[in-house]
C-alpha cells in the first residue's frame, strides 16, 4: 500500500472488493487503438491554434510526437511583435521534451501557451492528424505543411465601408495590384512570391530580375480578361 494518509473515517470502514476492472478507452493513434496509460503510450502529429489573454495575437502549434516525446515543432504567430520572439524560444524549448512537460512550461508567450494546452487535450484524447495513419507522419512534415518557400501561409486583408476592400497578403505572397473591372469590382490581383525572389537573389540573380519572375498573378487580371484599372492596395 501507497503512504497515503487516511482519515480516521476511511480507516474503519470496513473493506468492499472492486469488482470490475476496466481500462481506459482505447484511442486512435498512428493506425492503431491504444489503451494510453502514460505520456510514453502516446504518439500523434496534430495542430492547434492559442490565443493571448487580450486576444491580440494566435499562434498556431504544429507537433510530432512519438512515444510522449516531442520530435518536431512548428511555431507560427500572427499579432503583437514579441510573439514571433517568443516562438523561436518555444522552437527551441519544445523538441525533446514529453507533452506533459511541455504542457507545464512556460513557452513565453500566453498565445503559444494556449496553442500548447490545446494541443495536448487533443493528442490525449486521439483526435490527431495522424490518428488513422499507420506508422504516423515522418519527423519533417512540420516543414511540408509550409509548402517548397518554407512560409507560413498567411491572408492579410483591409476593409472599409467607405473605400471598400484590400488585399495585402495572399497565400501566393505579397499582393502589389488589384484589378477592378468596370464597375470598379475586384477581379483579380498580382503578387510577389517573397520566398522565390529571395531565393533567386541568394543564387546571384539580379535582384530586378528576381522580382519579375517572382511575380505571377491570379484571376481575370489582364485587359483581355475585363482588367480596366489597375491599384496599389497600400497607396491608393
């Protein structure tokens, strides 16, 4: 017996034998179901978003675990400047450590906290991304969800009623020009793929030449298409 301390109560109440004996309910996990008795039963790649206690700034968690232990972290954050320090010190922090660590370690920023917490009731309960797939996902596919740029995929859009919409950001990069057809209606937009033209100035070209090829465009963009007009989203 446990050095457990009884009350006087519980000490002469007279012995009941338990009768059934059941285990916890098994969970998915890796394309097996896994009756997790500890932090070392688990194994699971999911992602969870947290939010800071004035709600201005979210971080997304992206983890590999394998048996309880941390393998791989992705970090992204979006709001307050301190947050993108704060996520490479939890870069850091995290791999190597069990869930139940991590879940108990201060990751710097209240956001990246919370993503943490999130991450963990879903992982312990096997509602993973990787709960029906056998072996799991590979140490690496962290930075497969970026794509071949290594960015995160982020949407930064502007409204007002009085001047309407702007598009800042796209998945695709950052958005230089709006179209507007003839009743000034968006229709389409150009960008800069941020990650290819850094890409192509690091292998020595131009960088004038690295812009243009690094620009693209989507939806009905040209004259031909209906384009009458043409916008700077953070100019006019």
């Amino acid at each position: 017996m446990s050095n457990c301390q009884f009350s006087r109560e519980v000490e002469n109440m007279c012995p009941v034998t338990k009768g059934p004996h059941h285990g916890p309910a098994p969970i998915p996990e890796e394309g097996k179901w896994v009756m997790a008795k500890q932090i070392g039963d688990i194994s699971a790649y999911t992602h969870g978003v947290g939010w800071c206690a004035p709600q201005q700034g979210a971080c997304k968690l992206s983890l590999n675990v394998k048996d309880g232990i941390i393998e791989e972290a992705l970090v992204e954050t979006i709001g307050c400047s301190g947050m993108t320090h704060s996520a490479a010190m939890a870069a850091e922090i995290l791999p190597g450590k069990t869930i139940l660590e991590a879940l108990n370690t201060d990751l710097v920023c209240d956001a990246i906290n919370t993503a943490m917490r999130e991450l963990f009731l879903q992982i312990v309960y096997g509602r993973s991304q990787s709960a029906f797939s056998e072996g799991g996902l590979v140490i690496g596919a962290g930075l497969e969800d970026l794509g071949k740029g290594a960015r995160s995929m982020v949407g930064t859009m502007y409204g007002t009623k009085a001047k309407g919409v702007r598009y800042l950001e796209m998945t695709e990069g950052y958005c230089t020009r709006m179209a507007l057809d003839e009743n000034d209606e968006v229709i389409g937009y150009e960008f800069v793929s941020i990650g290819k033209m850094t890409d192509f100035i690091k292998g020595g070209m131009d960088p004038a030449e690295a812009y243009k090829k690094a620009t693209g465009h989507y939806g009905r963009f040209s004259v031909e298409d209906g384009a009458v007009k043409y916008i700077d989203p953070r100019k006019e």
